[in-house]
C-alpha cells in the first residue's frame, strides 16, 4: 500500500535539499505495510513532487525526538514544539530512496476527485510504476527530455487507465 503525504512547500524544499532527513507526524500509518510516499507539495504549488520509501518510524515523545533528530529535522525548535503542542507522543518517519519526479504530478489528473489530504491518505494501488520515467533520485543527475512517445498527457493516460487509484480511509 501507499501513501500521500501532504507536507508545506518550504519544508518539501527542505527534503530536496536534503535537510530534512525525517517528516513528523502527529499521527502515523495504523496497521498497514507502506511502500511508497508520494510528497503532495500543498498550496500554492499543488502537486506530487517526489517519492521515498521508510527507512524506520521512531515514535517517541517530541522531546526525546527532537534532542535526537534536531540536526536532521529541516526544523527550528520553534516550528518543531508549535506543531506537537499538547501532544505527548510523535512520529519521525526516516526518508530513504528518496526520487524527484521531472515533472511533477497535479493528482486531479490520476485522481478523479483528489482532496489534498489534511495528512495522509492511503492509495489501494501505486500512483507509479516501478522503474518509472517521471523519477530521478535526488543525488543524480537525469537528463531525460519527454519524445512525442512520452508527453505528460499520454504518461498521465496511461498511468490513470492501467492504474485505476482508489484513495481509502
């Protein structure tokens, strides 16, 4: 199974830079094995912009979590103590293999009926194939330019026909 993550422009940045080596959550995945994370990028730019896979979810309290991930977080101590406010326990999800998409996705396309999830939302079938042309991980360099063969409209075509996304609760 996977997963949409909806997280802010500034930190997605982050994450391509390679700042933010963890995301925190409130709440985590319940009871499901996670594939893939596609990265929403939300307003104002409103798209799928990369993928990764876990490495670990360490749950711990925010305390504990940010005197252990603090340099890895993206984050100030500000940002970090604002978001678990009240919350006595979090979730640091650990970004592996991560992979910039080319040209990022606008779901409404793959989706019919996509909302941005307010955090997450699971996927009955990969939004991708494996081995796909949109990916480049982060750390190389990927000169692929889309043919006639290859345009975003006949990828997006083809990756709603033969995927047919179902979101679920």
């Amino acid at each position: 199974m996977d997963v949409i993550l909806s997280i802010k422009p500034k930190y997605v940045d982050a994450i391509l830079r390679g700042e933010k080596k963890y995301e925190f959550r409130k709440n985590i995945f319940k009871g499901k094995k996670i594939d893939d994370i596609y990265i929403y990028s939300s307003s104002p730019i409103k798209k799928i912009v990369a993928s990764f896979t876990v490495k670990r979810i360490i749950e711990d309290r925010p305390n504990n979590l940010w005197d252990k991930l603090k340099d890895y977080s993206g984050l100030d101590d500000k940002e970090f103590f604002n978001y678990f406010t009240d919350n006595g326990k979090g979730f640091a999800i650990e970004i592996d293999n991560l992979e910039k998409f080319k040209n990022p996705i606008d779901p409404k396309t793959l989706i019919p009926g996509f909302t941005p999830p307010q955090s997450f939302c699971y996927l009955e079938a990969s939004l991708l194939p494996k081995n796909n042309i949109n990916k480049s991980k982060v750390s190389q360099k990927n000169n692929f330019q889309p043919t006639n063969n290859h345009t975003k409209q006949s990828y997006q075509e083809t990756l709603f026909k033969y995927n047919k996304i179902a979101l679920t609760k």
